[in-house]
C-alpha cells in the first residue's frame, strides 16, 4: 500500500497542478465542456488511464461540468498515486 504523503509533500505537488485544489484528504478539480455530450465523452477518456494504473477517480458529471476527485481509500488520504493519477488526466482534456 502506498504511503500517505505530508502536508508539505501535498503543497508541493499541488504546485504542479494548477487546476486542482485540496479539499479534506482529496485533490478535485472542475472541468467545462461545451454540453453535455463532450462531458460524457471526456469520462470515456478517463476509465482506459484510470483501470491501466489501478486507480480510480470519483467522477460527477453535472451537464457540461466534470468534477474529479482523487484520494487512495485504502490508504485513507492522498498518496502519490493520485497526484500522478491527477497529471495524467490534466493531460487528457
């Protein structure tokens, strides 16, 4: 199991991505698209990236806006899978 990672070591990899906030023991960020039909598809995009790494995202699709959520919950908080999780998807749109 991978382990958790610090509040330093969270800030700093936060720093590397922009578009994405701390919120509790995740990192989220909210991606628009155009309608609902690029949001969806922009989803299907996310399950090949997210079954290769074993890591899976909580997704929210509200229309055209795409919330994603990443914390590894058997580690109970963030750990280095998610930032490097949350870099390939940032790659994606």
């Amino acid at each position: 199991m991978p382990g958790l990672l610090s509040t330093q070591e969270i800030q700093s990899q936060l720093a590397t991505l922009p578009d994405w906030t701390l919120n509790g023991k995740t990192i989220q960020t909210t991606l628009n698209f155009k309608n609902f039909i690029e949001a969806v598809e922009f989803v299907n995009r996310v399950v090949s990236p997210a079954e290769a790494a074993g890591h899976h995202p909580d997704l929210s699709i509200s229309y055209n806006r795409v919330t994603i959520s990443l914390s590894t919950h058997d580690a109970g908080g963030l750990t280095q899978k998610d930032f490097t999780m949350a870099k390939t998807l940032s790659t994606l749109t």
